[in-house]
C-alpha cells in the first residue's frame, strides 16, 4: 500500500475509532450523573453522625478517630475508623428503602464482619441490630449499637450484646464523638 494510502487509511481508522467514543456507547455518561438519595430526607436522617470525630469514653479518655464521609451520590456514609493503638475499620450505613430501615456493615482489621441488618429510630437515636453467633462455639448472639446526637454536636455510640433474645443487654462499649473543627 502507497504512503498516502497509508496515511489516510490510518487516518479514517481513528475517525472511526473517535466516532464510536463519541457514539451511543457514551450517551449515558452525557449530563450529570443521577442522585436520588440527596434529597431524600430518608436518606439524610443520620447526617448528624457525618463529620470528622475524636472519639472518647464518657470520661473523656481518647479511644479513637473517626472520618464519616456522605458517598455514592448521598446515597450512604462511610465511616473510616482508627483506635489509638492503631486498628481500623470502615462501615457501609444506608437507608434501605425495601425495608424502609437503616442497615451497617462493619468490616474490621480483626477480620470481624458484622451485618447489623435491622434498624429502629427511637426519637432522634437510631438503633442497628446485628445477628451473630457468640465466640468459641456460643449461642445466638444480639448486637445493638445505639447513636444518639447529644449537646454541642456530639454523637453518643452505645455498643450493646444480649446473649437471651434480647431480654438483657450488657455495655460493650460507649464512646461519644466530638467533631474536630
């Protein structure tokens, strides 16, 4: 094949391969993105909970920090945890409206996986629920974790177990967030 026919064949194959980019495959991607879950007040009930945190027990002893951060389109908040002695951990929180309830999953540097699939609000308190079995061979174990916005923006977390059903609960854990301005 001569240069010149050469160079155009080469050039012709770009215009194709531009066209097609530019083409029906690219319309979807065109204008902006959809974002259902940013306005829907369902979805921003647990707003109060995004921020960036310095995490205490109530005496004001330092356990922790937190980043929680609104993700895919307002649609979910992610929280990057840290401990003081260095463990992390993420949690994935979304309103899930075949349920019309909140639901976490927690995955931690421990390899724990906690799926707390149900949820109540309680006033302005919203309550996960996770299902487990208890260590080392165990019964049916009950997780609650409670947050509750309290005065000067800070949010109470209370980690709960119950080893009857439900019909006693014992503290694991209760940690309040200070926002980091």
């Amino acid at each position: 094949m001569p240069t010149s026919r050469l160079a155009a064949f080469a050039a012709l194959s770009f215009v194709i391969f531009a066209a097609r980019l530019a083409g029906p495959q690219s319309a979807p991607f065109a204008g902006v993105a959809p974002a259902p879950c940013r306005d829907d007040a369902n979805y921003r009930r647990f707003d109060f909970w995004v921020g960036n945190w310095r995490v205490t027990t109530p005496g004001g002893q330092q356990v922790g920090t937190s980043h929680v951060d609104v993700v895919s389109g307002g649609c979910a908040l992610l929280e990057n945890w840290r401990d003081t002695r260095g463990s992390e951990g993420k949690s994935l929180n979304t309103y899930d409206p075949s349920t019309r309830a909140w639901r976490q999953f927690w995955v931690g540097q421990g390899g724990v996986v906690t799926d707390y699939s149900t949820s109540e609000w309680n006033g302005t308190s919203l309550a996960f629920t996770a299902h487990s079995r208890a260590p080392n061979g165990g019964g049916d174990l009950l997780q609650r974790l409670t947050f509750t916005p309290l005065a000067e923006g800070v949010v109470r977390q209370h980690g709960e177990t119950s080893a009857d059903g439900g019909k006693t609960w014992t503290t694991s854990y209760d940690f309040q967030y200070h926002p980091v301005r």
